[in-house]
C-alpha cells in the first residue's frame, strides 16, 4: 500500500483531464451555466478566491454527475486602476503587468482542480473582448441610453479620476484614501434610472437572498409621493417640493432649498443677507453627497432673508432657507420642511431656534406627544382645515388631488438612483468609441472601426485638467469624423471597468466570435444564468449594473432574457486565524499556495466546504484543516487496503442501509448548497464502513465505489487515483453518474413543520421526523425568510411542537 501524496497525484491529474478535455463543455445538452465571479488581476489568488472556486466547484461536478452539461467558466477583469498604478510605481506598462498577472493566476487556479472550462477564458483587457464592450456601448448610445450630460462628480485628485459613490469610503478615494472633492463635469453616462422601476419591480421573482434583493431596492431608493408648489411672497417664481407626507403640509413652517437650487440664483437681488448665502453656498459645494446625507451630522443652513414663500394650504408665509442636508439631485431639490414630523427638519428648528421656526403638530398619535423627537408616524390629521380627521393615508391622496385640481401639484416617484456614470480620465479602459467633431459633434465609431484600440503609451500619468493620459497619445488622437471627413478627435476617456463586467457571463457562451458579443442561438442554450455565485459587496453595484445591461440589450432585441442571474448565492468572507479581516497590515494573512504545498488541493477544497454554512464568515482554522487531512489519509488508506485483502463476497443489509442513506443525504446536502453537513456525512458514511469492516464484515468492490463516487466532487484528484489505480477503471471517475439509491431501505420519515413568528404563519420546512427542539432550531433560524424577520430583534420565546410547528415570539 502507497502513502498518501497528494502532491504526486494532484498535477498529474490535473495535466491529463486538461489534455483529455474533461471539462470542456459542448452546447447541447441539459445545460448549466454555473458562474463564479471572475477574478480581479491583482496578481495573486487569496483564500477567498479559493473559497468561492473550490466550493463552486464540488457543486459544478456533481450536477455534471447528474447529467447536467456544465459549464465553470473562468476569465479575468483585467482593467482598472491598480495595473496604471503599479505601472507608475515600477515603471512597466499596464498591459505588461497584467499579462504577468494572468499568467501567474492561471496556474493559481489551475492547481484547485477545477473543472474549469480553460479555452473559453475572457479576459477583459483584450481587444477581441472590449470590441464588444466598445459595440454595446454604441448600441445604447444609438438609442438614447448612452448619453453624455454634466453632473456633480466625485474626483479623486490624487489618482485624477471621477469616482462612483461608492468608491468614496468615508469621504476619501477608495482606493488611495485621498479625500475626495466635487466638481461639475461632463461625462460619459448610462442612462438606468430608464430602468428603475422594472429593476425594482422584477427583482422579487428572482430566487436571491433578501438581502441582496433589499440592498438593491434601498439602493435605487425609490419613494412614492407628491409635489407640490409654494409661491414665493411677491415674484412670480414658485419652489417646488418633493414629499413623501403631503399630509403633513399643513405643518410646513418653512422650505429649505438644496444650495445648488437655481431659485437661489434667481432670487439673488432680493436677498439681503447675500454675503452669508454665498459663503454657505461655498462650503457646502465641497462636501459630498455622502457627507450630506449622515444622519448624525449636525445640521447647518443659512436663511434668505428678505424672502418668504406662501404655504399653499393656509396662505400662511414661511420663511426659505438653504440647507446642505437637502440635495440638489434628488426629488426637486427643494423641501417643505415640517419640524413637528420629520426629525431632520425638527432638529433645525431646534438649532435655530432664535429664528422662531414653528413647531406645529398636525398629526396626532394616539397617546404621543413631540417630545425631543418628532412624530413621524401615520395618524389622524388635526389642524388641517377641511381634511382635518383623515387619516395620513386618505389624507395624502386627497390633498394630492386637491392641489392638483389647482394646478399646483400631483402624485410624483422618485428615486435615489443616479444615472451610471462610466467615463473615466484613465488610461487602462476600453476606450469610449466616440470621435469629437468641430462641426458635427460626438459621433459614434464606425462598427466595423472597432476595436478602438488602446495605443501604446510610455507615460501614464493624467493630463493636466484632469483628462485621462490618452490625451497624450498625438497619432492616435487623431482621425477623420465618421460624419463629415474632417479632421477630429478621438474621446479620451475610458469605461469604468463595471461596464466590462456586467456582460462577461453572455462572452462565455460564445468566447471566440468575431461577428457578434454571442451568438444568439448559443446565449439562448445558456443565459439566463441558473446560478450565480460570488460576495455580498456586489449586492449593489455589480449585480444592479449587469441586471441593467441585460434589461437595456433586451429592449433592442440584442438579448432574450430580462434578468440575468436566475439565482445568486452569496458566499461569506474568510477572516485570519485571529478573526480579523486578513490583511498584510495585521499580518493574518494565510496564503493558499502554502497551504497546498502542505497538504494538498484536495484537503484545501474539502476544507473550505467543511469549515460551515458556506453563506457565513470563518476565521481561518488551521486545526480543521488537519483534521480534514486525516480523513481524506484515512479514505486513502481504507480503500488501497481492498487490494491487500481482495474482499468479495456480499455484504448484509446493514451496509446497503449505511451506504443508501449516505447517497440521499450527501446528494441532498449539496444539492441545497449545504456542503458543510455533505462533508459530515462522508465524514460518518467512512466511520460507519470502517466499523462494519473491523467487525469482519466484507464489502464488494461496488461498495468502494460508491464511496469514491461520493467523495470525487470534494476531491476530485484523490478519488480520481484510487478509482484508476486501486480499482482498475478505465475512464474518469468525473464522468460518472451519481449513484441511484433505494427509498425503501431509508425509511425515516419526512415531516412538514409550520414556522409562525408571532403566531403568523411565515414558512413551511421539510425535515426528518424526530427532530430535537436543537436540530429544529439550527434549521429553522438558517432560513432566508426567517432571518428577515428575526435578525436583529430578541427571540423571547421558542415553541416547538415536534414533528408540527414552530413558534418564534420577538
Ligand atoms: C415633508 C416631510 C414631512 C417629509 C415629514 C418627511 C416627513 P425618501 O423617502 O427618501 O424619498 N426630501 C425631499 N427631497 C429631498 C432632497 N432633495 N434632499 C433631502 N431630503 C429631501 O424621502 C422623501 C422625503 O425626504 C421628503 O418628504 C422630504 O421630506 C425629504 F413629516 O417632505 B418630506
Ligand atoms: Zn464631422
């Protein structure tokens, strides 16, 4: 009998599943897409990569054991800002560095043993990709939804770039800790607010966890309202506002303007305390949006004086202040303010106080009264003239129509969605195939001038005045207008790196066209995406920009499908041995490589499976992974002893019950993506055969074989050895089918417990019968529907009626 080595048998197993093509998925066939999210070209593969891939992938392979054709595809975001700056640092060239990258994280992700499907690789950053980054563009463009308008933007004036909020931590740059500044320029935009609605509307049919679904939904923010218009005392002009509670209008006791408002402009030669108004006006242009919004941030703002405005419900005149709190982009920048039921508004007039801002109540709750917080509850309207008695709900759509039928106001949504902003003043990007023209204008490249190719460039620090170092680039710089034949110039911006990768997953199906992004019959065997797996940080971005791109290729026909990702599984984070996110700085970093050269791919993979729910967090635990190394020795060894002792003869019942169960339940356990209890059970199935054989009973070579078959989704190259090796088979232990098992000799029950919380009814759950009020619990408090409505709050009690119904009281 051989020792274990996996370091023997792993790169042998590797080099000849590639050269055999193993994984190498044809089109037809009960097809599945099973999507991890492609790396970033950072240089280097990390826990987390191995993570998310290695557990992918023992899913991947057993559905491919069911009869699924599976394609794991792989490919590189290979654009963006690091490769520029660390082509700065050491003075190499961006596309230089990232080749280097890829290369280095090829053979990373070669030695997980995935069953990746190598020859559709994408990399982002190459030609024959962004040509198609480039055509899309162009296509939205052509309709409307690319379009370029001046916005306030985040800039960065250390890496000379515009940033997205949400690269803006803390009002400093991501990703170089610079604080950020505002600026208005014109940019390159994409035009998803178009979608708002319908990517807020279909998101609930989608299977996603809650919370992704809700951080979308909170991140387009939209709200359902009124707005209405206050005339401003003796001018013609009136500020409209954008509210929520219209039924609280009768307590507006005074409007506050965004600081950017155009009213302020407008208003100017009335203001006599203008010197003031400019001065806050100044101040405020330099905070970002982010910084506006805090809620625990003191609130500031400057009265017009001289000006008042006229509450239309009463005709009662208010006085018009400017307030960074209130933005310019949102609703209509402008804002009734009602202290006594909206908490920012209350805490203004709290602070400014000597300016005698009334707090007037026309809501009552019952039993409440403003203390040092306002009522922002629904109630009963009081002090509101003729709608006095309503309640906020019939109130809102009565006063709507009131001031509607006068002309001064209606129902109105809005969202916090901005449109995406791609441009970017940076070199390593596809190109914006746009070409400027003196007489004609933007002009679109010509297809079949694509790519527009990235020139090569020695410098790549931006250009003075912010633009992005292609400005450099004389020759290439300049071209004839696709219009009019005269001389123009190239744009020199590029694409923010999250328009390459909302379509990469559509290149996979199709990777080598040259004709088309994909050909449409293969994106139709393959899209939409069954399963999607990747972080939780992309709840929002990522996830929102690809659901756009989808949505917007599908209303000019380019796409079949609306959603792309049919469901998402989000997979947790792997913290340092100490529980600490791992990073250089705290010097908790585990490299994997290490890892492997100490134990092996197969112990790593199992282990990452083994370590619990793969939706959680995990320090990393250097005691399961030895002991996950044990076991898989203990495998090696149980099965290479069937050669020493040439076993035959049948064994009992007791055995086909061991192994039968053990088939159902680590096959149900990965098919619910549950692969911590998937490794338990292998875990017992070999404590159990280890047992029966110790107590003389013999097992037949079928026996053996289940177990390996079991075993190869987890580790896939040890299984793989003993099934040729030890057992003589002749073809891949990968191509074989997951075994069937017999429902009869598992005859423990199923049970269908109700889950109440509060007494309502909120889930059903199928469980084995016999369950512990433990066993329920664990189950039970793991369910995505269920943790909606208990995290956060106390479990005060929990009633468990065995077999029947669970009662959760919060
Ligand atoms: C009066 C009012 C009374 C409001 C009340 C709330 C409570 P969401 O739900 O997020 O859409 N608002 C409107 N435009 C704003 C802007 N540009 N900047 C900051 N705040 C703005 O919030 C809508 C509410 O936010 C609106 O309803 C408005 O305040 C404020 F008892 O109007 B409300
Ligand atoms: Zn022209």
């Amino acid at each position: 009998m051989t020792k274990y080595n996996p370091a023997k048998i792993e790169k042998k197993w590797q080099k000849r599943w590639e050269k055999e093509k193993l994984y190498e998925t044809k089109d037809m066939g009960k097809n599945f897409m099973l999507l991890a999210e492609f790396p970033y070209t950072s240089g280097n593969l990390h826990m987390g990569h191995w993570f998310t891939y290695s557990v992918t992938d023992i899913y991947g392979r057993y559905l491919r054991m069911n009869g699924y054709n599976v394609m794991c595809p792989i490919g590189f975001d290979a654009f963006g800002l690091p490769a520029e700056n660390a082509a700065i640092k050491n003075n190499t060239s961006p596309e230089k560095w990232t080749k280097q990258n890829i290369s280095r994280m090829t053979k990373q992700l070669k030695s997980i043993g995935a069953s990746f499907d190598w020859p559709r690789v994408v990399d982002t950053s190459d030609p024959s990709y962004y040509k198609w980054t480039q055509w899309i563009f162009l296509k939205l463009y052509e309709k409307g939804l690319a379009y370029r308008g001046e916005t306030r933007v985040n800039w960065c004036p250390k890496d000379k770039t515009v940033l997205a909020n949400e690269q803006v931590v803390d009002g400093r740059c991501e990703r170089c800790g610079t604080p950020v500044e505002q600026r208005e320029l014109t940019q390159w935009m994409f035009r998803i607010t178009a979608f708002a609605d319908a990517l807020v509307d279909e998101i609930d049919a989608l299977d996603w966890p809650e919370t992704a679904k809700l951080a979308q939904k909170n991140w387009i923010g939209r709200s359902e309202g009124a707005i209405a218009e206050f005339k401003i005392d003796n001018t013609d002009k009136v500020a409209e506002v954008f509210t929520t509670r219209i039924d609280t209008i009768f307590g507006a006791t005074y409007i506050v303007l965004a600081p950017e408002h155009p009213l302020v402009e407008n208003l100017k030669s009335k203001i006599s305390n203008l010197k003031d108004v400019e001065e806050y006006i100044n101040k405020a242009k330099r905070k970002t949006e982010l910084q506006r919004m805090s809620e625990e941030k003191e609130k500031t703002g400057v009265e017009l004086k001289g000006i008042s405005a006229i509450n239309p419900m009463n005709g009662e005149k208010i006085s018009v202040w400017i307030a960074d709190y209130v933005l310019a982009h949102y609703g209509t920048g402008a804002v009734m303010a009602v202290p006594a039921h909206d908490q920012r508004d209350y805490e203004f007039a709290k602070k400014y106080k000597k300016y005698k801002l009334a707090i007037k109540q026309v809501i009552n709750l019952a039993n409440e009264e403003i203390g040092d917080k306002a009522l922002e509850e629904d109630g009963e309207l009081v002090d509101s003239g003729e709608f006095t008695g309503l309640t906020s709900k019939d109130a809102r759509k009565k006063i709507t129509e009131w001031l509607k039928e006068k002309g001064i106001g209606n129902f109105e949504k809005r969202c916090r969605l901005h449109d995406w902003i791609l441009s970017r003043q940076r070199y390593w990007g596809a190109p914006i195939p746009i070409i400027n023209c003196k007489g004609c204008g933007y002009q679109p490249v010509l297809a079949e001038d694509l790519p527009v190719k990235l020139p090569k460039l020695t410098d790549f620090l931006p250009v003075e005045g912010g633009k992005s170092p292609l400005a450099r680039a004389g020759k290439w710089l300049k071209v004839k207008c696709p219009n009019c034949g005269q001389p123009a110039e190239r744009e020199t911006d590029t694409m923010d790196t999250f328009v390459d990768s909302s379509w990469y997953f559509m290149r996979y199906t199709d990777p080598k066209n040259d004709q088309a992004f994909a050909d449409k019959e293969k994106m139709r065997r393959w899209l939409p995406v069954p399963l999607y797996i990747g972080g939780r940080e992309h709840n929002t971005m990522h996830l929102l920009y690809a659901r756009f791109i989808a949505k917007a290729l599908n209303r000019i026909s380019l796409v079949e499908f609306n959603e792309p990702f049919l469901s998402r599984l989000n997979h947790g984070v792997i913290m340092g041995p100490d529980g600490k996110r791992m990073s250089k700085s705290r010097g908790n970093v585990v490299d994997p490589d290490a890892e492997v050269l100490k134990f092996g791919a197969d112990t790593v993979r199992m282990n990452f499976a083994f370590m619990g729910p793969f939706e959680q967090d995990y320090a990393w635990n250097s005691d399961s992974i030895q002991g996950t190394y044990r076991f898989l020795n203990r495998a090696w060894n149980f099965v290479s002893r069937y050669e020493d002792k040439k076993l035959s003869v049948a064994a009992g019942k007791e055995i086909d019950v061991v192994i039968n169960r053990a088939i159902k339940e680590i096959g149900d356990d990965i098919k619910s993506l549950k692969f911590n209890t998937g490794v338990s059970g292998l875990m017992k199935l070999l404590n159990s055969l280890e047992e029966l054989v110790g107590q003389d009973y013999k097992l037949e070579i079928g026996n053996y074989k289940l177990l390996l078959k079991l075993l190869a989704p987890f580790a896939p190259h040890l299984a793989e050895e003993l099934w040729m090796k030890v057992l003589g088979n002749k073809e891949s232990i990968h191509l074989q089918p997951w075994p069937e098992y017999d429902e009869a000799l598992i005859t423990e029950a199923e049970v269908t417990v109700v889950i109440q919380i509060n007494g309502k009814v909120r889930d059903l759950v199928k469980v084995r019968a016999g369950l512990s009020e433990n066993e329920i619990r664990d189950v039970v408090l793991d369910r995505e529907k269920i943790k909606l409505f208990v995290s956060g709050k106390k479990i005060k009690k929990f009633i468990y009626v065995p077999d029947k119904l669970v009662n959760i009281v919060i």
